[in-house]
C-alpha cells in the first residue's frame, strides 16, 4: 500500500467514527487498497433474516432487494457457520469456509452462490465482522470476480488490521448517535474501552468516559484543573494547545486531519493523544460550540508493534520495520540503532526512508502514526 492510500484510508476511518458520509469514503478506498468488483458494509439481522446496507459498491439495487432471500438461504454455508465465522476479528474467505467444512465445494453448490454471486460476475470473497450484539452483526465484505486472484495472506493481515480500526469507529459512531436521538445520556460512552474526551477550544471539559477519567486521575500525561485539560509539563502544555489549535483550524480550512501527539508521563510509558474536529452527529448536537475529540491509547514501552505488520501497512523493509519496533519501543534512535548492530548514521538514514513511506516528518509523529495504526 503506497503512503499516500495508507494515509487516506486512516484518515477516513477516523472521520467514520464522526460521520455517518465518511463510511463511503472508506469503501472507496477499501476497493483501492483490496482491489475488488463490489464492496459493502452492511447490518445483518439474524433474526428476522433482513439486511440493512449502509454502503453497498458495485451492486446494483435488483440484487441489493433479493440478497435476503439469498443469503439466508438454508443451503448457504456462510449461514450454517454463522457462529463461527459472524464473530469479531474473523476474517472470512472462501478458504476459510473450506478448511471448516472440509467441502471445497459447498459454496459453489449453493443457490446463493449460483443464483446470486455467479450471475453478478462474483466468486471470491473477504469480509469480517465489526460489531456482533443482539443478533445484529455488522459486516463489511469484499468481492471479486472468477478471474482475480482469491484474497491473498498478506491482504488477509491487512484487511484484518483495518478492520480492528472500523470496529472502534463504528462503536465510537453509534455511541454519538444514541447519544444524540436522546435515547440514552452521555453515559453511553462509558462502555467503550478507548478514553475518550470532548473539549472546546480552550481544553474546557465536555464529556469525559471513565477510562479517560482514570487517566486523569492517575496523571497519566494528562490532568483536569479548573475544568480545562492541561499537560504535565510546560513542553506538555505547549504542545497540547497547537494540537487543539491545529486541530479545529483543519476543520475551519475544510480538511478535517486527525492530529496525533505522544505525552510521556514516565520513563517506561506514555499515551498518545487522537484528536479530531467534530462534525455529524455532535457538531448537529451542539452547533453553536466548536469541540474537538480526543481518544487518549495507553502505551508501556515495553509492549511491542509486530515487524510483520508493519511491512504490510508501509511497505517497508525487515531492516526498516525493524528500526521502527524499536524507535516505539526505546525511542531514542541511537539506541535503536546499537541494538541492531548498525551506525547512528545508518540509522538516521533508514529513518529518512521510513518517514517517506510512513508520510510523516519527525520521529514522534512516526511513533503516533506507527501506535495510531497498530493498536488493537
């Protein structure tokens, strides 16, 4: 994946969490980076056998109006193995099918195959599940055609490492709606895992979830005085202010970035903060105050990013991959550099390298761009 298409992709799932428009923008780029005939992201109901697409690619509206009957067909072994395969952080593919069934052949035997996918040119398929509650599942999937290639491992890992980002955007954006249909207060927030913050232009407190407020409680890189957020350090401080300055000045300049900043608050670990201008569902909520969001990840130094992952998302080298585990790990590069054996000068000059193929222009927006897209 160029730096470029990995940037566009990252972004776009960051606004999701914000914006229900965005999830289209996902779709687009999920069809340039996982080259594929059709591309949906879509609620299935188990229960009453219905499906509600959010964005559907490359199908027409005939087929859309008979997946139901398809798909819920009792010969679609999709369905036989909803249990196993309709579950979070699987990624299904038509050889994981195969290898469950010990059938190469039952999908091909189907009519939801032979009546719905063969007639629309489709054969192979990548799709994993986002969210599982209640019944419902929200699924994005991909398909390709008879003559592309099936979905390869290296695409499976990425595709898998997407997925885990859409998850959190998807639970981050139907909090934000509840929240906003009055349907339930912002409590609804305190469920989610990520510490999330929503803060005006002068770091005042409009929400914090619990597991911002254990942060904030434990000085973790951050901390609540007279209402406002405020850094631990001076440098803290400082930086914190530009990133809330530079982040609803993206928005006013109608590009929407997420800024990234890394916030140590002891020798082993530290937080890095997302924030991001908010729009949709909170902007129509609160229209006359502009807010920014924050998720705030914990990071200990001692946790590692994989090699493997990160040569899938950049494209980098095993040496270069290598250097960059070790920059999140130990953060000074001579060390990183000593552990690999290597010159503090052949050290900076893979990192120039690196910072190309990851587009960022420093070392510490390398470690948030590097956390921002490994975390789980």
């Amino acid at each position: 994946m160029t730096t470029a298409l990995q940037e566009e992709l990252t972004d776009a799932v960051f606004r999701a969490a914000l914006e229900a428009d965005a999830w289209d923008d996902v779709m687009r780029l999920m069809k340039r980076r996982f080259p594929s005939s059709a591309q949906a992201f879509y609620f299935l109901d188990l229960q009453t056998h219905r499906v509600r697409p959010v964005c559907a690619m490359g199908i027409e509206p005939r087929w859309l109006e008979s997946f139901n009957d398809f798909y819920f067909a009792p010969d679609n072994p999709w369905i036989r193995l909803t249990q196993q395969l309709h579950r979070p952080g699987v990624v299904r593919t038509n050889e994981r099918l195969e290898h469950l069934l010990h059938d190469r052949q039952a999908l091909y035997r189907s009519s939801y195959y032979n009546d719905w996918m063969r007639p629309q040119g489709l054969k192979y398929t990548i799709g994993n599940t986002l969210l599982a509650e209640d019944g419902t599942v929200a699924n994005v999937t991909l398909l390709r055609s008879p003559d592309a290639a099936t979905f390869s491992v290296e695409e499976v890992i990425a595709f898998e490492a997407v997925s885990r980002r859409l998850t959190q955007a998807l639970r981050i954006s139907i909090q934000l709606e509840k929240a906003n249909t009055g349907l339930v207060s912002g409590a609804a927030f305190d469920c989610l895992p990520q510490a999330i913050a929503l803060i005006d232009a002068h770091r005042r407190v409009v929400y914090v979830n619990r597991a911002m407020e254990s942060i904030l409680r434990s000085r973790r890189g951050l901390t609540l005085r007279q209402g406002a957020l405020h850094g631990l350090r001076p440098d803290d401080e400082e930086r914190l202010i530009a990133c809330v300055t530079n982040t609803l000045a993206s928005r006013a300049g109608g590009n929407e970035t997420p800024v990234s900043l890394i916030l140590r608050y002891d020798v082993d670990a530290h937080i890095v903060v997302h924030a991001a201008p908010v729009a949709g569902a909170v902007g129509r909520f609160m229209p006359s105050l502009p807010l920014v969001l924050l998720m705030v990840a914990n990071f200990v130094d001692g946790e590692t990013v994989s090699c493997d992952e990160l040569r899938v998302l950049y494209g980098y080298t095993k040496t270069e991959a290598r250097l960059v585990q070790l920059v999140v790990q130990e953060r000074e590069l001579r060390q990183a550099a000593r552990a690999m054996g290597i010159t503090y000068g052949t050290a900076r000059a893979y990192l120039k390298v690196v910072f190309d193929k990851a587009g960022v222009h420093s070392q510490a927006q390398l470690v948030a761009r590097t956390l921002r897209d490994t975390r789980h």
